[in-house]
C-alpha cells in the first residue's frame, strides 16, 4: 500500500528540527481558528470584508461537509490505529477521512485566494503545510489529505459563488455599489 509507505517516510525522518514546526502547524490548524480568526478580523475593514465572510462561510461549509457528513459516513480508521506510529501529538479522537485539518485550511486560503492572489498565495502554502504536517504526524493517510484539500477548495468556490449570486450586499460590491 503506497500509503503506508508515504507515512513510513515521514516517520523515518522524525526526531529532526521539522518534529516542533510541524507540531507547531497543526496546532495552529486545529478546529479552524486561525481562519475564523483572519475571518472575522478581515470583516472589519471595508476592504477585506467580503473576503473575511467568505472566509468564514466556506470554513462553516468545511465543517458541515467533512465533520458532521463524511467522517461519520465514512469512519475510516486512522493510520497509527492500524500500524504502530510513534505520534507527537495526542492521538486524535475522531475518524480519519477526509482531513479536517487540511479541508478548513484549503477552504480558507482559496476563499483568500479568490480575492486576493498574493495573500492568497501565502494562504494556499501555508494550507500546504498544514496537509503535510497532518502526514508528517502520521495521522492522516495521504489520501485523507488529498480529499481534505480538494473538498476546501471546492466548498470556498461554493461559498463564494453563492454569496456572489444570492446574497444582495455583495452582488453590488461586483457592481461597484458603495455598500457599506
């Protein structure tokens, strides 16, 4: 199983400088806050507003998709529940398909990304990392963090297109209106 094989790699390669940031990274990804937080921060400049909503609405779809539909439909187990890792974190609770981690991540940088190419293009590899410390801590199999990435990506264009079509505020901030 090439899976296996992936967080064997990464494993092989624990015990190195990597061990605190990507510790340090998933920390900062866990339950999304980092990206409410950016969310909600940016909701209050004139600016960045619409970004900040649509932050905060594709992690809202993020956690609705991954959290409550798929990780209970699915209930794939972890990889340190099948194999012997040896984790640097505590072992997470919860099922392992798809990462919730890297979906909330790939949600909020796509939504930046939208709007904003250069922020959003720090936010896309920040996302990144986000994904390979969820392997690098070997748990999440690659395939969990693919589906992590690609679900976040999917809800932000959802969430922006919704609200770019349906929500009346931001159909005239496209128009140019001086909505405040």
């Amino acid at each position: 199983m090439w899976e296996l094989g992936v967080l064997e790699w990464f494993e092989s390669i624990h015990g190195t400088a990597l061990d605190q940031l990507m510790v340090a990274v998933t920390n900062s990804a866990t339950s999304g806050l980092i990206w409410f937080a950016i969310g909600f921060l940016m909701t209050c400049t004139r600016r960045w507003r619409r970004c900040g909503v649509s932050v905060v609405v594709a992690m809202v779809l993020a956690y609705i998709v991954v959290d409550i539909l798929l990780k209970p439909t699915v209930c794939r187990e972890r990889p340190f529940a099948v194999e012997d890792f040896q984790l640097l974190i505590p072992p997470p609770e919860n099922w392992s398909f798809p990462s919730g981690h890297t979906a909330s991540a790939f949600a909020g940088a796509t939504a930046v990304l939208i709007h904003d190419r250069r922020w959003g293009a720090v936010a896309i590899i920040y996302a990144a990392l986000v994904g390979i410390s969820r392997l690098y801590l070997c748990v999440h199999w690659p395939t969990d963090v693919i589906a992590g990435a690609l679900i976040g990506i999917a809800v932000a264009f959802l969430a922006v297109w919704f609200m770019s079509r349906w929500v009346p505020y931001f159909r005239e901030l496209e128009r140019g209106g001086a909505v405040l």
